[in-house]
C-alpha cells in the first residue's frame, strides 16, 4: 500500500533479515515497512517521523560512461544518517529497489538483472551505474533515513549519445543548371537524443524554402539500443554560380561535420567570345593564335574560325572558314598585311553564336635613295628621297657622322664638308619597337684649289711662317718651290680641306709659289716674301717686329722707312759736325788764339782757292 508518497512494502526479503518472519501491520505514522522494522529491531521509536520529498532534478551522462546520480542537493551530514536506500522508476510508472546501505554495514544490492554487476555507491552516497546505456535513462530516487526525518531525492538521468558518423553519399557528379536535383544524403548513426542535421554550402547553413532548396529529414530507432539514426537529403536548384560552391553536411551541437563535395553544373552556351593569346604587337612574319571561349559547361567541342585569307595574286583579301575538331584554338602561320582585318569564330553546332576580334598585322617599309656609297662632286646638286609605308603613322630621325640632324639633309650644291654616312632611322609612332634603319655614305670629290695663302712674322719676329691652305677631295698634297724652310706643318684634313706651313727666315726678297696637287687635278699661287735683314753700315740687321707687315704689299713701305732712317741718320750727323766745328771756333777766340788760328786757316784754305 501507499501512504502519503511512501511505499509500503510486504512480503520483501528486507523481512527475515530483520526478524520479522510476516508483514506487519502497525498504527503509526507512514512508514516503509522495511524501514519500520529495522527500527522495531533496534527499538529506536518511530513516534514524531515526518516525511520530506526534494523537488526532482536533471542530470545529463554520456553513453557508454558511468553515471554518477547525487543522493542530496547539497552536502548532508553523514554521522546522523541511519540509511540510504536507493530506487529507480520502472517501465510502468512504479518504484523498484536498487540496493540499501545501513549505518554501519555495507550496501546491499537489490537491482534486477539490467543493473547487475553495474551498480556501486560512492562515499557520499551517490549511486554509480558504470557502462551508461539508454535504458539507464530514468529517475533514481535517494531515500535518507535518519532519527527525526526520511528525505527523498529524485534525480531524472538523461543519457547523450553523439552519432558514431556522418556520412554524405550519393552526390551526382553533374547536375542540370536550374533544375531540382539530389545532390547529395547525409546519415547520422547512432545518436541520442537525434541528431539535427545541417546542410552547409559553402560553410554556410542552407535554409530550406520549397523551391530552390528542399531538405527532407527522417528518423529511425534501434529497438534494441534505442538510439536513433537520423537521414536528411537535399535537393537543390544549381546555378552558375555554383560551378565552384562546396557542399557538406554537419550535425547541430556537434563539431561532426562531412568532407565536402563538389559537382559539375551543365548548362548550354549563351555567349562566344574570341581571345587573341598571342602577345601584341603583330608583326609580319609572326604567327598568331586565335582561341574560341564558349560559356557553356561543358562547353562545345569543336568550332568554325573565320579567317582573312591574303590572296596577292589578285591583291585582295577573302573570308575562309576552317573547322577545328576537340580544340577550341587555330594558329595562323607568318601572317602578313594583307592578313589584317576582323576574325571571327562560332560553336560547330551553334553558327548563331559568333564572336569577332579585330587583329592589326603591323608593316614598315622604308626606301632610301640614294644608298650605299655615293660619289659627287664638289658643287653638284644631290636629291635624298624616302619613301615610307606603314600601317600607322612613321617618324623618322636623321644623323650624320653619329651625330643627330635637326632635319632631312638637302644638297643643292655639294661642299667637301658634306661628306659623311648620313643614316635614317624610321619607327612607327604607336609601336616604337618596330623600326628600319638606312644609309648611304657621300663622298664629295674635286680637283685642288688654294683658298689662302698667306705670310706672317714669327711671335719673336725673328722667322716668318708661310700658310698655304687648300681644299679638294681625295686630300691633295702641297709642296713649295722658290725657298727652303723648316719646321713643316700639316693641320689635320677636315672637310676636304688642309693647310701647310712653313717656317722660314729669308735673307733678299723673294717669290714663293705654293701648289697642291690630287688624283683630279692641281693648283698653284704665288706670294712675295720680304727679307727681313736690312744693310746699314755694311752691317746685315734683323728688322725689328713692330716695322715688318704680314702681308707682301708691306715691302714698299718698309723699304721707304728704311731710307728715311738712313737719311734722318745722316742728317743728325751732319748737325753734330756743325755744331762741333762752331763750339770749336767759339773756344779758340776766348783762349787768344784767335789770330793763330785765322792764320793756319788762311794757310789752308789758301791751296783749296787754287784748285777750284
């Protein structure tokens, strides 16, 4: 019978260790009667008991692990504890014995066979139930007796069991673009409570909405174990997207999570475009590759390329269509200018679809006249021409000598100095890499011509230098005849001109003649060359530098200043002796010899009346 929330049970073996052979039946208080009595035995009065029961509480174990159910919410003093009693909630609804510890003695297990070997109590009366398995999932009731009061405890034991696996199968390896499809199930094995399978894309969760993506779930139980399996599939309406997305499947509060999966997207081409992979520029000669793109997955396997195909015999260009099978790419093979102009390409199965690219074939063709060496002479007239053609618009720069131009060299009349290698450089403007190179090399030739030739009187005047300069091409050689000189002098031979001079001291004036000479002719000029020593007093003098000129048309005004020296010489003589003479007189008178003299004067100039 119950009393009060407190089973009262006959007939147990709890009797007979007792001493009790019967059940009894006692007017006291509710009470077990097991419990009653051992106390009976003891003699310890049940009179004043009360009966307390604690709210239930939850526990969670894992499976498989031992499960640790407390017997007090809290600590609860153990030296005035007469027994514990611990009982579980049957299949029904009804309570059964797990085992009963006394003061002072060792538990005694009552469990029936599904607790067997499994069951132990802890130093702080904790039931321990090691190997949780589901069934362990239940309430456990603690009872402690003591003197004054008897304390219930339930605990409610839950028992968690995460899947042995996720597993993620059949995944198609190509799906149709915008169609439902199945692409993939997930199973979850063994789990309690369920597992709550997630679909992932992309690592992150796919919200299922009818349409694009449908998530069916479904859950078994094992009768025998009681876990659960659970198995979800999706089906989802791919795009494009798509092609690169990842797909797994993971269970809700778990770190479990499948490997992810990919899939192939088929669906029908909607553009062409054609890609030139080639490196620009093109250049004549070069061979360029044409590559057909489709977008479609998988996309076509053979195309239509439509080419320009030169034709120099009729100096025209035709359209050819060449078809390339299992390749998308065509090569053309030492294009030409001709091969300029707009390409196109097509799937084999789709002509409607047509991509076009344009493509510029790059030329120069430069003509330079004239060329090579070219020889002229000396005041003729050369005309330069060049000739360009490009596919765009050229520049052209000019040196002669490796030294730049300011513009394209004319010659209306041909100078020694315009000889030289005069070289073109032509590039086009867009394209700086694709450039020509021309040149001729001009030689100007002529006979011989003296252009100067001139005398002029050494720094310390004591020589004169004679210059002869001349031009003509080749170089012409230069002698001098009417005089030898020394310390000879050739300048270097710069545009077809040259000088020699002559170092020289003459002693007479003298008439020099200076000619040059080449394989084409020949020219000579004379000057007159002053000497530079004057005779005074039978004496040779070396004229002093400030009366000498440089130019020949000088001797005559130096030789007038010679004579007007010598007469103003003579002259300042002349007035010496007189004045001599006169101071000479002047003393004789004052000395009283005046009349001695006037006599000796007489005497001598007596003879000279004679003679005349």
């Amino acid at each position: 019978m119950q009393q009060s929330g407190l089973t009262v049970e006959r007939g147990t073996p709890e009797y007979p260790r007792c001493g009790v052979s019967s059940p009894l039946s006692l007017s006291c208080p509710p009470y077990d009667v097991t419990v009653g009595t051992c106390l009976l035995l003891q003699k310890r009065p049940l009179q004043g008991i009360t009966v307390s029961s604690v709210e239930k509480v939850e526990i969670t174990s894992q499976y498989g692990e031992t499960i640790r159910v407390p017997c007090s919410p809290g600590d609860t003093p153990s030296d005035d504890i007469f027994m514990i009693k611990w009982k579980y909630e049957k299949e029904d609804g009804t309570s059964g014995d797990l085992l009963v510890k006394r003061e002072g003695h060792n538990a005694s297990i009552t469990a029936p066979d599904a607790f067997t070997d499994r069951l132990s109590i802890a130093e702080d009366n904790s039931l321990l139930i090691a190997g949780g398995v589901l069934s362990d999932q239940r309430t456990f009731t603690c009872m402690i007796v003591k003197p004054s009061d008897i304390t219930e405890f339930p605990v409610e034991v839950l028992i968690h069991k995460s899947p042995e696996a996720l597993e993620l199968t059949n995944n198609p390896d190509a799906v149709e673009m915008d169609k439902l499809t199945t692409i993939g199930e997930c199973r979850a094995e063994e789990a309690n409570p369920a597992a709550e399978i997630t679909w992932l894309r992309n690592d992150t969760p796919l919200e299922a909405d009818g349409k694009g993506v449908v998530i069916t779930a479904s859950t078994a139980v094992d009768p025998d174990t009681g876990l659960s399996s659970t198995h979800s599939r999706l089906q989802y309406s791919a795009g494009k997207e798509d092609a690169t997305a990842r797909f797994s499947c993971s269970v809700t509060g778990t770190p479990l999570k499948s490997s992810p999966v990919q899939f192939t997207i088929n669906y029908p081409t909607e553009k062409v475009s054609l890609e030139v992979p080639t490196p620009m520029p093109f250049l004549e000669g070069a061979d360029i590759t044409l590559r057909c793109h489709a977008d479609g997955n998988p996309p076509p396997s053979s195309y239509v390329f439509h080419l320009q195909v030169s034709n120099r015999s009729i100096a025209m260009t035709t359209g050819e269509e060449v078809t390339v099978e299992n390749e998308n790419e065509y090569t053309l093979r030492n294009v030409t200018r001709e091969q300029t102009g707009e390409y196109k390409c097509s799937p084999l199965d789709n002509a409607s679809l047509l991509a076009s690219n344009n493509i510029t074939v790059h030329y120069l063709d430069v003509v330079l006249s004239p060329s090579g060496r070219v020889v002229k002479g000396a005041g003729e007239t050369l005309a330069v021409t060049l000739q360009k053609d490009a596919s765009s618009e050229v520049t052209v720069s000019w040196t002669k000598d490796q030294v730049s131009l300011s513009e394209e060299p004319q010659f209306e009349r041909l100078q020694y100095s315009d000889s030289g290698r005069y070289e073109c450089q032509a590039s086009l403007v867009a394209l700086r890499e694709l450039t020509s190179t021309h040149s001729f090399e001009l030689m100007v030739e002529g006979s011989p011509r003296i252009t100067s030739l001139r005398e002029q009187v050494s720094a310390d005047g004591t020589h004169k230098v004679l210059s002869c300069e001349a031009e003509g091409f080749p170089k012409p050689s230069v002698e001098w005849s009417g005089i030898n000189g020394t310390s000879e002098e050739e300048s270097d031979y710069i545009d077809g001109k040259v000088t020699h001079r002559l170092t020289v001291m003459p002693k007479a004036n003298l008439t020099v003649t200076c000619l040059v000479m080449n394989e084409l002719g020949m020219d000579r000029k004379e000057t007159k060359v002053s000497s530079l020593l004057v005779h005074i007093d039978d004496r040779e003098v070396t004229m002093d530098k400030q009366d000498q000129s440089e130019e020949s048309g000088d001797q005559t005004k130096l030789a007038v200043g010679i004579v007007i020296a010598l007469l103003l010489a003579t002259l300042a003589v002349a007035v010496g002796y007189w004045v001599y003479a006169k101071k000479s007189k002047q003393g004789s008178w004052k000395t009283g010899e005046k009349e001695e003299n006037a006599e000796e004067s007489k005497k001598l100039e007596a003879p000279q009346k004679a003679e005349v």
